[in-house]
C-alpha cells in the first residue's frame, strides 16, 4: 500500500470511529443516548465475536457473517462453491442460537409487555427511519469491519476435496476482530443498532416471525432488507478497496 494513500485511509478511519462514538453518546434518539446499557451490548458483542472466533477459526476461518463471506470471495481469498453453504449454515447457526436465547429468557419474555423492546431482544431496528440513510449506515459499518478483517486474513485450511486457500481468520485474530466489532458498535450503531451481518439480524428476525405471543407486533419486514443489503454491499466495497491498495 502506499504509504500516503495508508496515512489518508488510516486518519479517516480514526476519524469515522472516533467521531462516532462522540455522536452516537451526545446526540439525541440515538441507541446510545441516555442509556448506559449501550456500553454493555456493545461490549458483550464484541467478547462474542471474540469467543465465536477463536472456537472455530482453526476449522472454518470463522467468518461468522454473510459479508465477510462475501468481502472475502471478493477479494480473492474464499472459493466460489463455499459461499452458498457458509452463508446458509450462517443463517442456520443464527436461528439455533437465537431460538435457545428465547427458551432460556422464555419466563421474562412472558412478562415483558413492551412487543418493541420483545422484537428488539431478537433484530435490529433503527433509531430514526430514514431508509436511505439507514442503509448507508449499514454500509459504512459493514465496510469497515470487512477492511479489517482482509488486512488480517492470514490462515490457511486444508479441507477435504478443496484447494489450499486464503478462508478467513484464524484463533490469533479473534482478539483484533472482537475490538474491531465493539468499536464499530461504540462508533457507529447509533442509528441502527449496527446488524453488520445479514445473519445476525435475519436468522433471529424469523425466529421472532415464529415464535407465539398473543399481542406480538410485526417482525418489521418492510426495514428488514436493510440489516441484509447494507452489509453484503459494504463487504463487497471493502474488497473492492482492500484489493486496489494491495
């Protein structure tokens, strides 16, 4: 990379994730304002991508998420017949984990009254709809978890039948990847409680459409393309990126 275009990328990116962070706490009708639980969701997804990493990243290179998939096959890293069956065992693995959430909460959930606070245990929704800038949101946080995940893509897998490639991250990179997630959320979930992955917010969203509650409100379909379009578009872009600097 050149090292001028690096100075460039790299002040902006402080700029984007620390700016944010001062908007996302001193604006108003963000996901931070006024609620210091903002500091422990964000936190604690951070420590999960953390732990979800280092358990599989020897095995599958622990993408996790649709749009690393997607970044990383982009840039050359992943294999084509790969992407299907990791995006969809993604998407499952989502709906399991979020289904075994609502057994284990399944008493205080009969307790909450608030259908909107019930749905947002469970997907992503934003702080002021604005579609557009909805989107762009998901976009920007998206890209800018993917941009680093390729500059820490190192491992090489050897599965059965397939090429030795470039698959994603390995067990030393959980710890970078678990920061980079909890800034992100810091930084930039504010307006739309940062999904940054398409299975993250679809899996446990038709976990929701499914599960019974006598005054359950609608799972939101008409926002939902957005936690699933802004992310693939935002792995992509920083593909696009990450393979012109190289």
């Amino acid at each position: 990379m050149d090292p001028i275009f690096a100075e460039f990328l790299g002040t902006a990116v402080l700029l984007l994730l620390g700016q944010g962070v001062v908007a996302n706490v001193c604006l108003g009708q963000t996901k931070a304002a006024g609620d210091p639980g903002w500091l422990i969701i964000t936190t604690a997804w951070g420590l999960a991508v953390f732990v979800a990493v280092y358990m599989v990243g020897a095995a599958s290179g622990a993408h996790l998420n649709p749009a690393v998939t997607i970044g990383l096959f982009c840039a050359d890293k992943f294999q084509g017949a790969l992407v299907a069956p990791y995006m969809l065992a993604q998407l499952a693995g989502a709906m399991v984990g979020s289904a075994v959430v609502y057994v284990c909460y399944l008493d205080h959930y009969r307790v909450t009254t608030d259908e909107e606070t019930v749905r947002g245990t469970f997907c992503t929704s934003p702080s002021i709809r604005n579609l557009p800038r909805n989107l762009f949101t998901e976009v920007v946080g998206t890209f800018a978890l993917v941009l680093g995940v390729l500059f820490l893509v190192d491992p090489t897998l050897e599965l059965a039948g397939v090429e030795v490639t470039d698959y994603g991250l390995g067990s030393l990179d959980a710890l970078p990847v678990g920061l980079l997630v909890w800034v992100i959320g810091l930084s930039l979930g504010g307006p739309t409680g940062f999904a940054i992955n398409p299975a993250r917010d679809l899996g446990p969203r038709l976990v929701f459409a499914l599960v019974p509650r006598a005054t359950k409100t609608t799972p939101d379909w008409s926002y939902a393309w957005v936690p699933v379009i802004g992310p693939l578009i935002g792995g992509a872009l920083a593909a696009v990126v990450f393979t012109a600097v190289q």
